[in-house]
C-alpha cells in the first residue's frame, strides 16, 4: 500500500514521500489485505484505536509507554499521516499499524470485542447544524464502538467544542451499554497523566480554551 489515493492536502517533501511509503509498506492494513482478518482476530491480545490520529503525538507516545500493546491509528489525510509516519519510522516503533483511510471504512468491517481502547481526540466539530451528520461520534458509530469494545473496554473523547462535548454526552447516556466514569469535574477537566498534549489541544489551549475529556467503559 502506498500514499497515492489518500486525501491530499500541501505537497510533500521527496524524503516524506519515501519514509510515508516505507512505512505504510510495513506498518499499515487495509481492507483487502491478505492478512486483515489475522491482524484483527478477536483471538490474539486486543488492540488500541486512535481514530483521526492527525500528526500521531498522542499514538506516538501511547505506544511509546506501552510497549507490550498494540495500536491502529487511523488518518486519512496525507500530511497528517506523513508526520506520524515520520515518527514511527525514527522510533522505529513496531507496535503501530496504520489505517490510511475513512474510520467508517474500518469499523463496519471488523469482528466484535477486539479493542480494549478505543481513542477520538479533538474531532473535527462540524459546528452547523445541517452538518452535524458527518461527526464521527453518532448513535450508529455508538453502537459500532460498544460491538468493538471488549467488556469493560474504554472510549475516550475530547474536545474543545463545548457544544460536540454536550453532543457527545447525551448520545453516550442514552446508550445502554455506556457508563459514563466520571465522578467529579476533575475528571473531565483533566486527562490522564500518561497522555501527551497534541496538535490540536495545543491549539485550543493558545486559543484560551480549556478541553473536555470524556470517558466510557462499556459495561
Ligand atoms: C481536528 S483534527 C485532530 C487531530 C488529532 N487528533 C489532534 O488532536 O491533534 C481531526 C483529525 O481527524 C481526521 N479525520 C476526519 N474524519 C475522519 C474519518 N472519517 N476517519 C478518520 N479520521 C478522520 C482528520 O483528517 C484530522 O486529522
């Protein structure tokens, strides 16, 4: 699998190029590929999914500190997924795999309980009513997320879009098999020590907007 198809956005450098099809050459799944069904077997240890992992701090380093687990990230844009190939390949980490394409592609495809996390951090928050269809959070993609969690297994969300924070709430305690964990405001106010800021936190931040951090184990 090489880049040429993904969502283009600025042109890349030659070196970025050969690093991003290296990468993908070695560390990426796709839907057709010959061992899809074995990388995902609900058989083997679960996994951990980063959707719209962006420049990939936050997988980076997840899988950074973690080194026993497994990680997805999935990113359909090319700069996004160049700077996190650039990563993964100076690290040389090996316990990161990427999806290059729609996270909706990947979800409706894979068998159940086979992610012990699964990751949505600063979304794009399609702010117009009219467009709150394309979130990636919905009651659908809710009940993808339970199919795919293992019991216990956790979602996590975060945003700086305090209304896609509301949004996002209500969906998961209208849903059955959600719980919401928190238990006082520094629950949502904070994330987890382990977690790094990423490009997006970063920017609300220098924007004077504090981000909410959601959290759902799946009961
Ligand atoms: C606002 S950025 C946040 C990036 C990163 N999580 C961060 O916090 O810096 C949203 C990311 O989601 C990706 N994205 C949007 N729609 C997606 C989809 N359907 N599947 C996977 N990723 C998607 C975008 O390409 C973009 O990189």
């Amino acid at each position: 699998m090489n880049y040429k198809g993904r969502k283009i956005g600025r042109p890349l450098t030659k070196q970025k190029k050969e690093i991003l099809n290296e990468v993908l050459k070695k560390n990426s799944i796709y839907l057709g590929h010959r061992d899809f069904d074995k990388f995902f077997s609900p058989f083997l240890p679960p996994l951990n999914l980063e959707i719209g992992s962006g420049s990939g701090e936050f997988i980076v380093n997840q899988a950074l500190v973690n080194p026993e687990k497994r990680f997805i990230a999935v990113e359909p844009y090319i700069n996004g997924l160049a700077s996190l190939a650039s990563k993964i390949h100076s690290l040389n980490l090996k316990n990161i795999t990427i999806f290059p394409d729609d996270a909706l592609k990947l979800i409706n495809s894979l068998p159940p309980n086979i992610f012990e996390n699964i990751f949505v951090l600063f979304p794009d928050p399609w702010p117009k009513l009219r467009h709150h269809k394309r979130r990636i959070i919905q009651k659908e993609t809710l009940n993808i997320f339970s199919k795919l969690l293992i019991n216990n297994g956790y979602f996590w969300f975060a945003s700086d879009h305090k209304e896609y924070c509301r949004f996002t709430l209500l969906l998961f305690q209208n849903h059955k098999s959600f719980y919401w964990t928190a238990l006082n405001s520094e629950d949502w106010q904070k994330k987890p020590l382990s977690w790094v800021d990423t490009r997006y936190e970063i920017k609300a931040r220098k924007r004077g907007i504090a981000p909410v951090f959601l959290n759902f184990i799946k009961t």
